[in-house]
C-alpha cells in the first residue's frame, strides 16, 4: 500500500495548446546544446540560466599603500631639497632623522586615510552585492519553474500563468514579462 505522503509528480499542460510533453529550460539547453542539433550556438547562450554575480572589492586597499608611500617619500625629498637650498649643503643627522619622522608620519596618515575610505566603498560594493545577489535568487527561482513547450513555442511560468515567447524568456526571469497573462 502506498503512502499518503508521496506525491505523484504535477504534470503541466501549456496553457495555449494543452500539450502536455513540455520540458524545462535546463532540459531544453541540454538538447538545444548538443553537436548534432540543428539549433544556432547563439539560442544554446541565450538559454543559459541567469550568471552569478560577483563580489566587486575596492582597490583602494591597494592604492592606499602606494599613495602612503608616494606621499611620505615626496616630503622626504621636500625637506631634504629645502635643507640643501638654506644650507648649501646636505642636511644632517638630526635633521635626517626629523625629515625621515614626518615622511613617516605624512605616509602613515595617508595610508590611514585611504584604507578608511575603503572601508566604507567596500561596505557600499557589499550592500549593492547583495541586492545583486538577491535579485539573482529570484530569477532562478523563476528560471527553474519555466517550461517550454515545443508544438506552439511558448515558454509559460505554471506559477504566475504568464507566457511569452522563447526570446522573451529573460524578460519573464526578471519580473518584466510582455507576453500574455493567463
């Protein structure tokens, strides 16, 4: 006897000519893929699901080092051309050493001011990510339920009833359907 919990699976009828031999997106690139179909390589990528997206990351990590280091040897040089010009001659010790001081200090401040910054961009980057990636969610969730029917060509989303063609298939996946409602 079988159980009550098993569920057979749904069978879904196109809703303009009731076939019931319709497949899914994954299996019509699977077919519409193959070598020895007759379809063009461009409707194989045009029936790619949607892309992941990925996560942008700041460079000014990166800069922050380099402008840091820039800025504190252009002070160095700076302060060593002025002693030279008041002294006419090379600066000293002490001298030496409160130059190399604050090109350190003027270095540390810029690095220190630019990795602030790129906190804050990598915050942003991480909140429009995420946004990205939420909408990326539901066009696969959508993506998955399509269905395609090859007697009259259309593609319908049994959740929604929406049909359309099999070019407009994007434009259903992310909530912007021209086709017909049903």
């Amino acid at each position: 006897m079988a159980s009550a919990d098993t569920k057979a699976p749904v069978e879904y009828r196109c809703p303009k000519c009731g076939n019931s031999q319709v497949s899914s997106m994954e299996e019509l690139l699977n077919l519409v893929s193959t070598p020895s179909s007759q379809f063009s390589s461009d409707l194989a990528s045009w029936l790619l699901p949607p892309q992941r997206p990925r996560r942008p990351l700041s460079r000014r990590h990166k800069t922050g080092i380099r402008n840091g280091i820039a800025f504190g040897l252009v002070w160095l040089i700076v302060l060593t051309v002025a002693c030279f010009a008041f002294t006419h001659g090379l600066p000293n010790i002490p001298f030496a050493l409160l130059s190399i001081s604050i090109a350190l200090v003027i270095g540390t401040r810029t690095w220190k001011a630019e990795s602030k910054l790129a906190a804050k961009e990598d915050k942003l980057l991480l909140e429009t990510h995420w946004e990205r990636y939420r909408a990326y969610l539901q066009r696969r969730r959508v993506w998955s339920r399509l269905r395609y029917c090859a007697k009259c060509g259309l593609v319908a989303d049994p959740a929604t009833q929406q049909t359309t063609t099999l070019f407009d298939i994007h434009e259903i996946a992310n909530g912007k359907s021209r086709g017909s409602g049903g």
